[in-house]
C-alpha cells in the first residue's frame, strides 16, 4: 500500500452532546454536502466535529475554505483537520493540519486509519474556554470526530 501523507500547514492553503444538533447543509461556495456533528463541551472549551465526503484534494481545501468562511467557526482558535482519500487499499492519500493545536490531528487522523475509512475529510473545530485541558482535549477531539462520522453515516453508532 502506498500511503502519501500531506500536512497542509506545509502547502498552499486558503486563508456535554446533543444529538437534536446534528445538520447537514449544502455548501455555501461549492456542491459539498457538509454534516456537523453535535457540540461538546469540558470545562468552557467547545468541540465540534464536520464531515464531508471527499474524492480529491481539492475538494478538501473546498470544504476548509468554506467552513472557515463561516464567522462562528474562523472566530474559533483550532480547526483541526484530517482527510483520507483513495478508491483502492493501494493508493490512499492522506492530510492534516493541527491548525495550532499541538498534535491535535493525531486522534483524528488515528480514526481514520483503524475505522480504515477513505473519501472522507474531517474537521474539529475548538472555541478554547481559558482553562487548560492538558490530554483530556484529545479524547473531546477523538470524540466530536467520531460523534460527525456517525452523523454522516461514513460509521455506525
């Protein structure tokens, strides 16, 4: 298996749960349909994950850009992200960016590899609370992405 791995910090890149949360919507810039999962929130930090269903790379800064367009999300301090892409166990390309996060897209992108999940972009977005979650963080970022790729359909509850 050839696996290319991308960190779009390096390239080009555009500038408690409640499942009654859970929205789909078209988006605003392009025809990518984008599930949000539901909000979770420890101690004042807030977490939510995004999906969408991806075939290119492009596609991905597609998704990025149009999320990060959206006033409540750019005024968050991370948006993680983490994507796989291939149509066949041989080729898989892979991204993130922990967007400032230290190692934030590690449990993202851990995700996808064990739920061996292709064509798939996710994004966690943290509004930070002021008090520092120390690992705690990466289990509530675990968990809002595994809470939109349930919400998305891409895995089951």
């Amino acid at each position: 298996m050839i696996v290319e791995s991308r960190n779009l910090n390096q390239e080009n890149q555009p500038n408690g749960t409640n499942s009654t949360y859970l929205m789909m919507t078209e988006s605003k810039k392009s025809n990518l349909d984008v599930v949000h999962g539901p909000t979770i929130t420890e101690r004042k930090s807030t977490f939510q994950g995004h999906v969408c269903r991806v075939t290119e790379v492009s596609q991905v800064e597609e998704f990025l850009a149009d999320l990060t367009g959206r006033n409540k999300i750019a005024n968050a301090k991370h948006n993680i992200l983490a994507y796989r892409i291939g149509s066949d166990k041989f080729k898989i390309i892979e991204g993130f960016d922990s967007d400032g996060e230290k190692r934030g897209a590690e449990p993202v992108m851990h995700l996808l590899r064990v739920l061996d999940l292709t064509n798939v972009a996710v994004v966690v977005t943290r509004w930070y609370g002021g008090i520092f979650l120390r690992s705690d963080r990466y289990k509530c970022i675990r968990t809002a992405a595994q809470h939109a790729l349930i919400a998305g359909g891409f895995i089951k509850e």
